[in-house]
C-alpha cells in the first residue's frame, strides 16, 4: 500500500484458476462457466486500499486445463471442433472482463491478453511463421493454437477489444512475454503485434488497433 499502486495476481485472474469445471460440465448454452471467489478477494482488496490491479491473463498456454478444449468438457470424450472451441473462448474473455469491470469499474486498468505465445527454440514453432508462434511447449501441444487455430492469438485480442468497446470501459489491452531483450524474439513480437493490429477492420476499412502495448 506504501510502495505501490499496481498490483498483479499470482494466478488467481488466470484461466486455469478462474474455471470451474463441474460448473462447465452442466452448462445449459455449453459456455464456460467461472468461480471468481478468490480472484474477487484479491481486486476487492486492491479496490479497497487504492490501488489497481493488472489482469494476467486471458490466454496462457502453460498449464491450461485440457479439459477445456473436451467435447462436453469431459476429459475422457474427445477434443472439441475449431468452432466450439472459438466460442468458449470469446466467451470466457467476454465473461471475464465484463465481471471484473462490472463488479469493481476501473479497478483492473488493463489486461494481458495473451502471455509468452513466441517460442524460443525453433523445436517449438513453424520456421515459416515469423511471428514464431509457440506450436509446444516442453514437449507439450500448445492447446489453443492446435484447436482454435494459427489466429489464435489475434483471435483472443479481437475479442478482448470487443468486449471493452462494448462496456465502453478505460482498458488496455497488452500482449505479454519474457526475454524480449533477445534479437530473435524481439523480432518475432515486433510481426506478431503488426499481425495483432493489422486482423480486424473497422466500418470505414480501417485496420483496428487491437493491442495497446507490450509488457
């Protein structure tokens, strides 16, 4: 409270933290469903002393549930299509910012959208691809490219943005990584935010700027 007045949730804004699974397993409209006790503990808590709170993240790969990306979110059924996939999605990013915005306004200023999707080993990314996507990581499927698509990184921006157009809401919408020191991956952020920015058009033709920034 002395020292600062940004804070930042361990895990508990984090996909994995935030779903609840029985809860997804009996959706009537099959949308994801969230537990938001302990993440609501923690921005209350910021919004109760004055400080704001970095939402981190909305897409992450790195621990993400599999069952997530189940036929009825059963881990025993197989992996869900393309176009239910994409529909969990969007609607997870949109219940997620909508509820913190709604709940506590203007307390979370901004949001990672989507967090360390540049691999660093070229085992772990299509060569081709000079936004160096993650396709694995430690010998794991990156879940959300597999199943929602090469765009999924885009993909979740677009959504983001739709959504805190639509609340009308003050937030920034940022992309996150490590080591972008690194010529290489520097480089690679570099195509992936002009990919980002260069995906979606507004009425008049003009491309939307989906990402606000880098962190």
């Amino acid at each position: 409270k002395q020292h600062f007045n940004s804070i930042t949730c361990t895990n508990e804004t984090k996909a994995y933290s935030l779903l609840d699974h029985k809860a997804c397993m009996a959706s009537e409209d099959g949308m994801p469903v969230m537990n938001y006790w302990a993440a609501d503990k923690m921005v209350k808590w910021a919004q109760d002393n004055g400080l704001k709170v970095r939402g981190h993240v909305l897409v992450w790969d790195a621990y993400m549930n599999d069952w997530f990306f189940r036929v009825d979110y059963d881990p025993n059924k197989p992996y869900a299509d393309q176009k239910t996939m994409r529909a969990r999605t969007r609607s997870y990013i949109e219940q997620v910012i909508t509820h913190f915005e709604e709940k506590f306004p203007g307390v979370i200023y901004c949001w990672d959208v989507v967090n360390e999707a540049i691999a660093d080993n070229i085992n772990e990314m299509d060569t081709k691809d000079g936004r160096h996507i993650r396709t694995s990581r430690s010998g794991k499927d990156n879940l959300f490219k597999t199943h929602l698509g090469d765009d999924y990184v885009e993909f979740a921006f677009l959504c983001a943005k739709d959504t805190v157009e639509r609340l009308g809401a003050d937030i920034k919408l940022f992309y996150n990584d490590y080591s972008l020191f690194s010529t290489n991956k520097r480089q690679a952020a570099i195509f992936l935010i002009q990919s980002i920015n260069s995906y979606a058009v507004d009425e008049n033709g003009e491309y939307r700027k989906l990402c606000d920034g880098i962190g």
